[in-house]
C-alpha cells in the first residue's frame, strides 16, 4: 500500500528553523519525483517545493526561494524539507505529495508565532 508519512511539524518563534520529514512505503521510491504542499488557515493548497526523482532538481514557490531546502535520501525513503527563518505567514499544514498517481499524505502541521 503507497503511503506518505509527514512529521516534524509543531510550534516555533519567527526566525527560527524546523526540518520536516516524509517517510514514504509501497512503493519504489527513487523512480518518483516529489513534492510538499501547505495549506494556511482559511486559503487554497499551494505548491512549496519539488525535487526530481534523482534529486539533481529541485523547485521552489517565491515564497521558499532562499530559506527551505528540498532533499531526499533513497537509503531511508523519505523527502525533508527543512525551513529557515519561519514568518508568521509560513503557518500552514504542509503535506507530502507524489504527483503520479496523486499520492497524499496526512499532514503535519506548522505555526510559526511572531
């Protein structure tokens, strides 16, 4: 069964940093690109980064650009994202997401507080 796992999330100051993590099962994991998704309180689901099947290639959204960085280990299955100098406005349920097949996961949730 494909599965997509997030963790990691929880509250943090503005300034400060979190990696988040997305342990992945089910199925070959290198052969996938990936990406993340956020969703703040009361808006649409937006695009955050993607990262290539190989990880040579990486996307951000403007909003990403210079602080998150996308990464994959294919030892371990799983796709990070760590985030620097979290805004207010980083808020936001951040989902794990494999494009083919429209795979999901869960959710994990950040709160960045000013």
């Amino acid at each position: 069964q494909v599965r997509l796992l997030e963790s990691g999330g929880g509250l943090v100051q503005s300034g400060e940093s979190l990696k988040l993590s997305c342990a992945t099962t089910g199925f070959p994991f290198s052969v996938y690109s990936m990406n993340w998704f956020r969703q703040p309180p009361g808006k649409e689901r937006e695009f955050v980064a993607s990262i290539s099947s190989g990880g040579g290639v990486a996307n951000y959204a403007d909003s990403a650009k210079g602080r998150f960085t996308i990464s994959r280990d294919s030892a371990k299955n799983t796709v990070y994202l760590y985030m620097t100098n979290l805004k207010p406005e980083d808020t936001a349920v951040y989902y794990c997401y494999r494009p083919t097949g429209d795979v999901w996961g869960q959710g994990t949730q950040v709160t960045v507080s000013s």
